[in-house]
C-alpha cells in the first residue's frame, strides 16, 4: 500500500518541482549566453555568413525578438542570421525558437553558436525569465568586478599618455597599445589608495580590446581596479567596460561593496 501510494503522489511532487527546475536551467542557460533571442528556421544545411560553411549543424533564422545581445549585435531584429546548432537538424523549418546562443562572428551577417533551445511556443514562461535573467545579468556582472577587486576608487583622470618603449615592438594587430592615466583619488571605496593612482588600459580598438575602456583627461568616473599582472606595468588596469562607472553610481557602487564583505 504504501508503495502504491508513493506511486501515486510522485507525479504531483514532480510537477511541484517543475516549474523550479524550468527557472534553474534557463538561468544556466542564460548564464552561458551572451545572444538569447525568439526567431523562426528559415532554412537548414543553409548559412547567410560566409566565413561559417553551411552543414547539417546551421540554420538560418530570422530574428523576431532579441531578448540579449544588444552590445553584440543590435540591428538584427526582422534579419536573417546563422544559427551553430549544438545538435545537427535540431529544429525544423518554421518552427518558432527561443535560442540561448553566444556570437561566433560578425561579418556581413551573424552568426551564433548555440548553448540551447526550447520551442517557443512551450517556452513562454521560460522567455520571461529570459529577459528577468537579461535585465538582471549587468547588476550580478558588475558585483562581480567589484567582488574580484583590488581597488576601488572615485576620482578624475589627471593626465593620460602612452609610454616611450625604448625598444619598439614588432607590428602586431593584437598589440593592447597600453596607456597610462593618472587618477587623482576623491574617496576610496574598497581598498587602500594614495592621492594618485596609475591605471592602465588598452587603447586599441582590436577585437581582443575595443570593449575595454578608453579613458580621457578630465574624466570622473568611479574606477573598479585590479593589480596590473601585464609585464612591465606597474599599478592597476580598467579592462572591462563595467571597470568605469559614472560618478552618480557610487552610492550604488558602495552598496555592493558592503554587500560582499
């Protein structure tokens, strides 16, 4: 009896669990996208970008709503774009999709490398928490940053300019072309600074570097910081785009910074 009455109370357990279970690995999903968007399948075995071949593992899509990736690739939304599947022939010629993907290139049309999918049409819920994870990933991103810093400091950029290399390096598109700016130090948030701070950043514009910040004389921000590890600098660098905070977030800013200690 009792083995019957287990039988009969797991179904309604599980369904219980569900809808926790959806949220847990949409978020694991979105956690490892950068390109999460709902579009139709066009075509398979087909490709709108020419550096990725078309094979049984593409698809193009047609993007109907584009719920992360803004910062990627913003005018997609009404396009035709490539999709990597993560299985071969996964989807079906007009079929709706919710796509968790990150962007492989950007060329003359996109394409994306599939982390996941769910069927749009069973996946409603799972798009909204989608868009809540979305909506909620730059906040968790910049408690991070601040979580893994050395220094955090609020103050205005003196002066910024590239050093003299007594030796110069051979020509090189990967070059970070590293540019010193002298912070002068406001009010110190985490950590321990002087009246002047050394930080580091990449000034050039190549693919590995044009996210990162690019500071300016005269620029007040507030600066999220870790010990310069690159041979040859001395002090800190700014690497992310989120390293650079405007001077209105520094209440926010402090926040965190309690929150993680």
């Amino acid at each position: 009896m009792r083995q019957l009455w287990v039988l009969l109370t797991l179904p309604a357990a599980l369904a219980l669990q569900a809808p926790d279970a959806a949220r847990t690995n949409t978020d694991r999903l979105a956690a490892e996208s950068n390109f999460i968007f709902q579009g139709t399948v066009q075509r398979l075995n087909d490709s709108t970008e020419g550096q990725v071949p078309a094979s049984a593992s593409t698809a193009v899509v047609r993007v109907e709503k584009l719920i992360q990736g803004a910062d990627m690739a913003s005018n997609v939304t009404g396009k035709e774009i490539t999709v990597m599947l993560l299985k071969p022939r996964s989807v079906t010629v007009g079929r709706s999709v919710l796509f968790f993907s990150n962007v492989a290139v950007v060329g003359k049309s996109v394409a994306v490398k599939e982390v996941g999918h769910v069927d749009a049409a069973r996946g409603s819920a799972q798009a909204a928490q989608a868009v809540d994870y979305a909506a909620s990933k730059p906040q968790r991103a910049l408690q991070q940053r601040i979580a893994g810093a050395d220094l955090v400091v609020t103050g205005t950029v003196a002066s910024v300019r590239a050093p003299e290399r007594k030796t110069p390096l051979p020509p090189s598109e990967h070059d970070p072309e590293w540019t010193e700016a002298v912070v002068t130090v406001q009010s110190t948030e985490k950590g321990a600074a002087p009246q002047r701070v050394v930080v580091w950043f990449p000034a050039s514009d190549d693919i590995g570097w044009f996210r990162a910040p690019k500071l300016k004389e005269g620029q007040a921000a507030v600066f999220v910081l870790r010990r310069a590890r690159e041979r040859g600098l001395q002090g800190f660098t700014a690497l992310d785009p989120l390293d650079v905070q405007p001077p209105a977030e520094r209440d926010r800013v402090r926040r965190m910074i309690r929150a993680v200690r």
